[in-house]
C-alpha cells in the first residue's frame, strides 16, 4: 500500500479488490467484458459474448508475460488463492479490460470477427501482452493501474471552454463548480487542497482568456492579497457579500442566485463564485475562507 500512496483513488481501488478470491475476480472479470460489450452496442443475450469473454481473459493471461507479471494460473491452481497479491488481482481485471477493448475495436472498425480469424486473434493476444510489458514487479503492476485510474478520471473541459467561449456566463460558472466537485471527488473527499497544478492553470486559462482577465482564479487571488487576506473585505470587493453591518457581515453574503452573471457589470474577479454555488455543504463565509485558503493562498500555481 505503500507504494501507492499519493496516487488519486488507486489505493482505494487495489484495497477494495483484495477482499475477492480467485473465482470472484474471474467473475467480475466477465461482468467487466459484458459491460464493455454494451457500451459497444452488442447483444448481451447472443451466446457468443459468453466465448468473447473467455476470449478477452485468455489473450490476457494465456502467455509468458503474465507468468512474468505473476499470473500463473497452474500455479494458483495449487495454492491458497488468498496469497495472489492485492496489484496482481487488480491487475488481471484491468488487463482483461484492455483485452476487451482491443477486441470489439477490432470488431467494429474491421468489420472482422476475430474468432473466426486467426491473424485478428493473434494480435489481439500479441498486443494483450505488451499491456504486461512493464507490470513484473509490484511497483510495475501499481504503476499501470495508476495510469488506468488516472486516464478514467481525466477532466474533459470541452464544455467549460464552448460554454465561455460564447458568454454563457452562468453556466460556465456551473460547470466550474461540478468539475471541482469532481477533482475534489478523485480522492474520495471534498478536499479543495489536493487539486492538481494542472487543473487549477487549466479553469483559470480559460476564465481568464474569455474574459480578458475580468474573470478567473488570477484576478481574484489579486484581490485576496490587496486586501491582507480578510474573507469579509475580499468578499465584497469581490461581489459576493454586502458591508459588513450587523454581526460583521455574516449575514450579509448573496445568494448563488444574486450574482451578476454579465461581464459588462460584474466586478472584477466575479467569477468562478465556486464557494457561493456550494453552499450547501455549509456557510458562504466559511466556504469563501476554505476557497481562499486552499487555492488562492498556493503559490505553485
């Protein structure tokens, strides 16, 4: 477990996989085949998915690579399958997957049965093998299904950019929030902290670029700092609260539905108002202060 640490949801991912035996995998394995099967728009009732499946698993695991990357199926024919390691289980239905996918590309895009050609088949099972090139020691196996889990997870900003791109100002704005949501989510806890570099430069690029720097993370990390770091005042330069009046202005920030959703009239910095459309999980106040904290005070972005 330790070798995994760090890596967004493949601890998680390996430990929920140890609990199961050797038969279980194989299980879940053909559910996994299936699944991809529709996706792919076949019949799930036709018989022959039932031979694709057993199909997928023996390119995967039928040669000398996957004996390499610990998979000896005569092996664990004779042993206690409790002691197949927990990356090595992870491991076999990953690789059956890519097996899977391999087959019904081919499938569709050749408009070729590979069960019925042999030259097909044999480079599906050619291919399947190199996926266990690099996967002969557990720091290999955790490394693939790091790479896996990290390409699933992959944020696709298509949408963020079409929608600023055309001024849909407010729904930009929410689809910023769900996809923080969903950064957030990769590690199975809201922690606004763990988001990547990346990320953060990505939604800020696109804010900043369709707005003329009216907008973005950039412009409101400026006026965080203008003003030493004080939630209340950064919240009113920003729009988001009134003056501080009674109770020093805790009961003086907007409503997600009260901002000004027009780039002409909104002040400078806005948007995204990420923590007034999350305001469900607690105060605005104390949102805006876990927003500023956890993104505008990093300075490795």
């Amino acid at each position: 477990m330790d070798l995994v640490r760090g890596i967004p949801t493949a601890e998680a991912v390996i430990r929920g996989i140890a609990k199961y035996d050797l038969p279980e995998i194989t299980k879940l394995s053909a559910e996994m085949v299936y699944q991809i099967a529709d996706i792919y728009g076949f019949n799930l009732q036709e018989p022959e998915r039932k031979i694709e499946a057993l199909t997928a698993f023996g390119a995967a695991f039928l040669g000398e690579r996957a004996i390499n990357a610990g998979i000896d199926w005569l092996e664990y024919g004779m042993i206690p399958s409790k002691i197949i390691s927990a990356a090595a289980k992870a491991l076999m239905i990953y690789a059956v997957g890519n097996a899977a996918c391999m087959f019904y590309e081919a499938k569709i895009n050749q408009y070729i049965n590979p069960l019925t050609s042999p030259t097909v088949i044999n480079k599906i099972r050619q291919e399947s093998q190199h996926y266990l090139d690099n996967a002969t020691s557990e720091e290999g196996i955790v490394a693939l299904i790091s790479s896996e889990i990290n390409t699933a997870l992959t944020i696709d900003y298509t949408r963020l950019s079409s929608l600023l791109k055309v001024g849909e100002w407010k729904k930009a704005d929410q689809e910023t929030c769900d996809l923080i949501v969903k950064i957030a989510n990769r590690g199975f806890e809201q922690n606004l902290r763990i988001l990547p570099i990346e990320d953060l430069r990505t939604i800020n690029q696109l804010w900043s670029q369709n707005s003329n720097g009216h907008f973005g993370f950039k412009a409101q990390k400026q006026i965080y700092w203008d003003v030493s770091k004080k939630v209340g005042d950064f919240g009113e330069k920003m729009g988001w609260r009134g003056k501080a009046g009674l109770f020093g202005g805790v009961f003086g920030w907007k409503s997600y539905d009260d901002l000004n959703f027009n780039l002409k009239y909104a002040p400078k910095g806005h948007l995204p108002a990420f923590p007034l459309n999350i305001s469900w999980w607690y105060h605005s106040g104390e949102a805006t202060r876990d927003f500023a904290q956890s993104i505008l005070e990093r300075n490795d972005w």
